[in-house]
C-alpha cells in the first residue's frame, strides 16, 4: 500500500486527444463533490484493471491546484513501453469509473525562491501547468523554456504562449532550435530555482551544467518518473511473510510482491521517492538498480533494493517483506 | 591564528567549515580581523582566473593594516576595506543585488560578520547550506538581550550587562539566524540581585 495515500473514486469525465502521441484525461469525484487540493508538481497514482493485471501508473496533475472540481492529466502513448499508456490511450472511456490515490508532491515548487526558472522536455511540461496556475494566481515570477520535438507535438505549447504572453519560451528540435543553457543559468538573479522535467538526458545536463556553474544543489529540482524496466524473470524469498514470489519478465518487483498479497509500501512507483526501499537479507547474484533513490555506495552495498524499479539476476535474493 | 575548534552544543549553535574555491560565476568575499588568513590560505589554491571573478570585502578591525597589503595583492576584480560592518553593508547589499545565480559566497572572520553577511546574503536568495563559513580570531559574540532586544556586540565574559537596558545578562547557544545573534537572559530573574560573578569564556 502507498502510506498515507487514501484511494479516490473517480469517474472519467472526458477525454480528449490533444495530438498523436498525448491525450488528457479529466477526472471527477464519482458521486459529486470536491476533490483534494494539491500543489503545483503533484502526481497522483492511476489504477488500471487490465485484464488480470492491475497496472498502477504514476501521472502529474496538470489542472489548476485551485480547482477542486476536477483533476487533469495527460498520458503520452508510449508504444514501446509495458502497456500501462497504451491502455488509457484504448481502453479508458468517458463515464469509467477508475481509482487513482491522493495527490502526492515530490516536486513542489520552493516558495522561498525569488523567480522560477522551468524546463520542459516533451510531455515533460505537466507538472509545469499546475505550477504555472499556482504561480500566476500567486503573482509569483517564472518563465518556462519548453522544448519539443516539433510543432505538431508541442504539447499545450500554442495554449501557455497565449496564456503567459512574454514568459513562455517553445524550441523546435526539427527546426535546430535549443534551450541555450549556459546563458540562461549565467544571468539569473540571485535566488532564482531551477526546475527541470523530460527526458534522462536532459535532467542531467541541467544538473550537470548547474552545478559546473556554482548553482547551489538546493536550488536545482528535477523530476523524472522511471517506468519500471522490464528483464529477465527472477525469483524471490520473502521472510517477513514467508513466501516465495515469482517475478515475471514485463513485471515490476513491486508488482509481484503485491500480486502475492504482501504488503509493500509504495508512493512514486518511479524510483524518486524512496518509500519502497526494501533491506536485502541475503542475495547471491547480481542487482540491476535503475532508482534515482539509493546512492551510489549503497547500490554496491547489496543490502537494499527498490523494488518499484530494480531488478535481480542470480540464483537467490531474500527480502525483509 | 588558525581556525577554531567550538565545544559540541545545541542544535542551534551554527558550526563552520573550511573556505575552498568553488566553481562559480563570482565569488563575493567578506571578512573581518583575522578572516583574512582564511582568504590567504584560500589563495594557494587559487588561480589567477579566480581573483578576477572576486570581490573581496575586508573589515580589519583592531588588526590595522597587518593583512591589507596582503589582500590587496591577490588581484581581487574588487577590493574594499572599511571601518565597520555597518559601514560595508550597504557595499554588500548592492554586490549581492549585482550577482548572478553562481556566484559563490564566503565568509570568514567573526560570528557577529559571518552570521550578519549570512543573513544578508540568505534574504538575497543564496540556501544558507550554499554559502561557505569559515571561523577566525575573536570568539566575542554578538548577542541580543531577550528582555530589550537590543545588541551588544563582542561579549566576552558570561554573565555581562545589556549595554541598552543594563541588566546582568546569561549567555546562551541559542542563536538566531535572522537576528544574527546568541540570545542572553536575565541571569538573576528567580533571585533578584543574585548575580554571579563574571568569567571571560571568549577571547
């Protein structure tokens, strides 16, 4: 179970295509009545009955934090990923009745900061519309530099120009336009933060580059939700139940231990949070960490593991679960 | 005089560390008495490169000019040395106005200047994690009568007397960020008149 995360009864209240690749989904309170509030950079997790598999997808909230009536997201289709995408793409329909949890925040704006500096990759911009909704009512200063990969794919780009005339800075890959990093992070005022959400690469470039330049750690966010990599099936002991778990190749570690019915903590689901990390009693192989969670000391430690994310290959892996 | 070596206290007590060049866009420097050896030691592995990019900002206090010619000669884009820390301050109000996000902050010297700058230097924007301390000379502090809240500046004995409101003042670790300062209390609030005697714990 996510701690402190009450589940939400929600039924599907539109969705609408927005290119090829994104639809956004409006989600209300089933029965009436307000949502949660949230803050701008949110998440809330989606629970999807495929079949037999339940696929629990992390999304950012992109709606306005100050309208309880309805939660949006957008869902990039990834054709090459586990499924979870494609089935809201397909099988999710206005009127459905679905579950998702509590909004969660893991990328809050820092209100102490004087100006809000965001990049966006790709669909990368979700969590930047909440803020920018939470920002604007606040009278707080930010500018956005959004880059995609064309003008077709600009996700919302030609809705934020017009909404935050002056702010709002697009870049077309296909037409060699790029986020001039070095310029930017060089001329901003004193407690300017940085925000970044896309791709791996860019996340840490921005890190990278920020820190080559004297940017205090403290003032540079990222967020990045990892799907879980699919590998090969491996099986593990759980000594706290007693049990051996299967894990199959296109499963999570997390996922299998929640089909055999133990009781795992979880919030991200992405390898950022750290609520799942789980202390390894005894292994004898070799583990695939993929979390951004776990440092580099301890992922050669051997003795945890985040099973949202990671994986194992070798003869046997015990588990504290 | 090398850096200091504080006794382990309460959570509140700022501890420091050692000035290093960092990376950056800048490096405002501000220091007080003895500080100046941090800067000095600093400069051995500092570059050329580095002095150009730097402000350095010097209030010697009762040193005179033992440091100066030294200070001056690192080639700092800007020096400046005054008389007191009020006297610098609206020097280093402006050179925090004028700086960029990766300008590198050091301080070194005093409490009373280190935790002064440092709140100027938060309210300008820069994460106090971000910002480099390093302890010189003095250990006199700065302290703030909790019943006047009023300053008096380089405490040396405990108790002593509010230079505002007079009275006999017990000195505390508890510090303030924002007000820069250690807080003393009344010593003889429960027995009117029962006054210890003083003894000098800073020098």
């Amino acid at each position: 179970m996510s701690a402190g995360t009450a589940k939400l009864n929600v039924t599907v209240a539109e969705v609408k295509p927005i290119n090829d690749l994104v639809t956004r989904f409006k989600f209300v309170r089933t029965g009436g009545g307000d949502l949660p509030t949230f803050s701008g950079g949110a998440h809330t997790v989606v629970e999807m009955q495929d079949g037999d598999i339940t696929r629990l997808n992390a999304y950012s909230l992109m709606s306005d934090p100050a309208d309880r009536g309805a939660y949006m997201i957008s869902v990039r289709r990834d054709d090459e990923g586990r499924g979870g995408s494609k089935f809201m793409h397909s099988q999710v329909k206005e009127g459905m009745e679905m579950v998702i949890s509590n909004p969660v925040n893991l990328f809050s704006l820092d209100l102490r900061a004087k100006k809000h500096l965001m990049l966006a990759g790709g669909i990368g911009i979700t969590p930047f519309i909440a803020q920018m909704h939470q920002l604007s009512m606040m009278g707080g200063q930010f500018e956005l530099h959004y880059s995609v990969r064309n003008a077709s794919l600009g996700t919302y780009a030609e809705d934020l120009e017009a909404k935050y005339p002056g702010k709002v800075n697009i870049y077309h890959d296909d037409q060699g336009e790029a986020i001039d990093l070095s310029t930017l992070l060089a001329t901003q005022p004193l407690g300017t933060h940085v925000y970044v959400c896309g791709p791996k690469g860019m996340i840490e470039w921005v890190h990278g580059t920020s820190e080559d330049m004297g940017w205090p750690r403290e003032a540079v966010h990222s967020e990045e939700f990892l799907a879980p990599a699919s590998g090969k099936p491996f099986e593990v002991k759980c000594a706290v139940s007693n049990k051996v778990v299967q894990v199959g190749e296109h499963q999570s570690l997390l996922e299998a231990l929640e089909a055999a019915g133990i009781d795992a903590p979880y919030l991200c689901r992405g390898g950022a949070c750290g609520q799942c990390e789980t202390n390894v009693i005894g292994y004898d192989g070799k583990f695939l960490h993929y979390d951004h969670w776990l440092t580099d000391e301890q992922k050669a430690g051997g003795k945890h593991i985040m099973p949202c994310v990671s994986r194992f290959e070798g003869k046997t892996l015990v588990l504290d679960r | 005089m090398s850096k200091t070596v504080f006794p382990p206290s309460i959570k509140s007590r700022p501890v420091y560390g050692e000035l290093e060049a960092r990376a950056g866009s800048g490096h405002l420097m501000i220091a007080d008495a003895e500080g100046a050896e941090a800067i000095l030691d600093l400069a051995k592995s500092a570059d050329a490169a580095f002095w150009a990019k730097a402000h350095i900002i010097y209030i010697p206090k009762d040193t005179g000019r033992k440091y100066s010619s030294q200070l001056e000669e690192l080639g700092a884009g800007q020096y400046y040395a005054g008389p007191s820390y009020e006297a610098a301050q609206s020097r280093i109000r402006r050179a925090l106005l004028d700086c960029h996000m990766g300008t590198q902050v050091y301080l070194t010297g005093t409490e009373s200047l280190m935790g002064q700058a440092m709140a100027e230097a938060t309210a300008a924007g820069i994460p106090h994690t971000a910002i480099q301390t390093e302890h010189r000379g003095s250990t006199a502090r700065r302290m703030q009568c909790v019943h006047c809240k009023g300053i008096t500046e380089d405490v040396t004995t405990d108790p002593f007397e509010c230079s505002h409101c007079g009275l006999s003042l017990f000195v505390r670790d508890h510090y303030s960020r924002r007000l820069a300062a250690f807080q003393g209390v009344r010593v003889d609030a429960e027995d009117p008149g029962n006054i210890p005697e003083k003894v000098e714990l800073f020098k």
